[in-house]
C-alpha cells in the first residue's frame, strides 16, 4: 500500500547557534609595545525561524528532516573584529502549523499566514571582546565574554487545515461526493465506511466570482473524542473551520440523535466548537417528495439552518452555498476574542501567551580556556551585559 502523502504530525529536535566568544587580544605594533586592548565581539547564534508558506499543504519535507541545526557564531578577533553571525535556519510550514513543546506539551505558536515569520529558539548572543572592559583603574584586562550557549528543544508541529467550511458526519454521510460535485477535488469515493483516509480540500466557487474554501475530513463515529475509529487525529482539523456543516443522509434512522452524537463529540474534543455557525444538510434527497420532507423537517433540531440537498441531481445545492456564504460572512464579522485557547497534547486546555516568543536566558557558563587571569562568574556576566547597550557610544 502506498505511503499517504499528506502528513501533519511531526515530531523533531531544533538547536539554534551558540554565541561566539569574545577575543582576548591586545594591539601590538611596531614602536607601539602597548596598544591596549582591542579584542572584538563574537558573533550571535543563529536562529531556528518558522515561516508559514501557502504553497504548502502538508508537513512531508519535515518527515525526513528530523534534525534542524542553527549555525554557530564565531569568535572575536583583534583589531576589534566581530565575528561572524551563525546562520539561522528557516524551517518552511503551512499555514495552520501549531508548534508544542514536545516534553511538556505546552503550546509554543503557531504560523497563520503566508509569509510570518516566528523564532522558535533564539540564537545566543555573542561574547563582549576585551576592549569593552577597559578602564582608567583596568587598562588590560585579560578576560573576555564567552558566548551564549546554544537552546536545543524537541518541538512537535501539528497542522491543522485552514478552511472556512468543514464537512462534518459519519461515514458514508456523502461528503466526498458533495465534496467533488462543487469544487475541483477529486477525494476518493465509495460504497464503504472511512473511504476517506485523509483530509480533502476544494475552492468552491459562488456568485460573482467569489469563492470559499471547503474541507473533508474523514468520518466521524461515536466515541472519535476518545480516540475511536480515525479519532483525535482528524478531529483537530476542525477547529481551524469558520462553519462547520453537519451532513446527514435521508435514510439515516434518527436524524436529531445522529446530530447529537457529532456535536458531542466535537464539544467533547474542543468545548469551543460549540460556539461555531452550524449548518445541517440533509443528504440524498434526490428519492424524496415534498412530503417526506416535511416529515423529516419537524423532526429536526430548532434554530439551526437546514437545507435537503443531493449532489447527484443537484437539489438545493445553490440554496446551500447562499446559507455557507452568509454563515462565513457572519463569522467573519464576529469580534474576535483578546485571547485563544489552544488544546494542549494532554487533552487540557491552555490560555495562549503572546505570539513574541520571549528570550529565556540560559545559563551561562565560561570555559576555562577562554578565561585567563581572573575568574568570570555569572553575576559579572549578566552585568556586563546590563552596561552594555549595543549603541556605538557604549563602545
């Protein structure tokens, strides 16, 4: 059996650069014995950046990249030379990409749009050279900066389908055939449950040269919240949907009970599902009369929009796209909250923090060759890096 290409789990290990240390040296020149010192910085570590991209729509380059290494700054030299920068690496993901700590499950971010670019992990910074340390009472100072060490963490990216409307119902529901009927998707179609393996999308095209973006994903049975059937897998692809759409097909024995089994398990899976537009489609009706339908339309839950469609004969399939348009306009209009919750690995739930991922501070430890004379504790460190600003007039 052929290996899916669509993959939106991975699970890989990041370490950015570590900073340069900064130089020892002092100037020395013909007739001038004691230059001074003029040991340059070190360059910064070089970053680990995430950079959403359009163009993509599965997380397979990261599958056989499991290893993303920054490059490491390098050293001062004399004659007040900076080092050079390590050089960052970008890793290239969908949009929809939302990044955990792999260790606690902690959200981390999460890439929405074409083109953000977010540091995962910060490069450390480079090491003062000598000549910063110079003083009326200190005029050689044999000691210099060592670099910040490296951040290495496990991250894993999860992708979750950016679509305005998401297609949800138990298997053989027809939302492939709906799928394929209104848009350019060709997903797979069949007499048989979880034909759908993987999830599909298609641009639907509207009036006036308007469009939205549909997804399928595959079927939902009960229990999909505790991991039954393609479970939790698929399930997280429906909380990036603006509207979802509920189908259920005509022969269905209970139609309200099969609607309350899929709302359950999405309120049970992501208790903010329950606050998306929901629309019902009653699915091939094309063997139904004006009777039938009425008989099934008292049965059916108040106050949510529903509409009989089959996309074998087309029946109410304009009506269906005028209810979605008008849903995702509504949706669109919403105020959108001052903060998003986003479900943790464990199941839990978690206020998001905001989008800059702050700097943590590392320890910061000297090697012993880097260090001459005097000894280089933390304390010293941290402040000389308070005193120094970066500004030409600090130096």
């Amino acid at each position: 059996m052929a290996e899916s290409n669509f993959i939106d789990y991975v699970k890989i290990l990041c370490r950015s650069g570590k900073g340069g240390a900064g130089s020892r040296h002092f100037y020395r020149a013909k007739y001038i014995p004691k230059g001074g010192p003029d040991g340059g910085d070190g360059g910064r570590g070089g970053h680990i950046i995430l950079r959403g991209n359009k163009n993509m729509w599965t997380l397979l380059p990261l599958k056989y990249q499991r290893h993303v290494f920054a490059g490491n700054g390098q050293s001062g030299s004399g004659n007040r030379s900076f080092g050079k920068d390590g050089e960052d690496k970008i890793i290239e993901v969908p949009c929809g990409t939302v990044v955990f700590d792999a260790e606690t499950g902690d959200f981390l971010c999460e890439v929405t749009q074409d083109g953000e670019e977010i540091k995962l992990l910060r490069g450390g910074r480079g090491g003062l050279g000598n000549w910063h340390f110079k003083s009326a009472t200190n005029q050689t100072p044999r000691y210099a900066q060592p670099g910040e060490p490296a951040i290495e963490k496990s991250v894993i990216l999860e992708l979750k389908l950016l679509a305005d409307v998401g297609l949800v119902g138990f298997p053989n529901a027809g939302k492939s055939t709906l799928l394929s009927s209104i848009s350019a998707a060709r997903p797979k179609i069949a007499d048989y449950p979880f034909t759908t393996m993987e999830p599909q999308l298609g641009i639907v095209s509207y009036r006036d040269n308007r469009s939205f973006v549909m997804a399928d994903i595959p079927g939902i049975i009960e229990g999909a919240s505790e991991g039954k059937g393609l479970g939790l897998r698929f399930l997280r692809h429906i909380e990036r949907n603006a509207v979802l759409l509920f189908m259920i097909p005509a022969d269905a024995n209970d139609i309200r009970k099969e609607y309350d089994i899929l709302l359950n398990e999405l309120t049970r899976f992501n208790p903010e599902l329950a606050d998306k537009h929901r629309v019902l489609a009653i699915s091939k009706c094309d063997m139904l009369d004006d009777e039938l339908m009425a008989e099934i339309e008292n049965d059916l839950p108040e106050d949510l929009p529903h509409v009989f469609i089959s996309a074998v004969s087309g029946l109410g399939i304009q009506q269906l796209k005028d209810m979605l348009w008008e849903a995702i306009t509504d949706e669109a209009n919403r105020i959108e909250p001052a903060t998003i919750t986003h479900r943790r690995l464990d199941g839990h739930h978690r206020v998001r923090e905001e989008d800059e991922f702050l700097f943590e501070n590392t320890p910061k430890e000297a090697d012993d060759d880097m260090l001459a004379d005097e000894e280089w504790d933390d304390e010293e460190w941290d402040d000389s890096w308070e005193d120094y600003d970066g500004s030409d007039d600090a130096r």
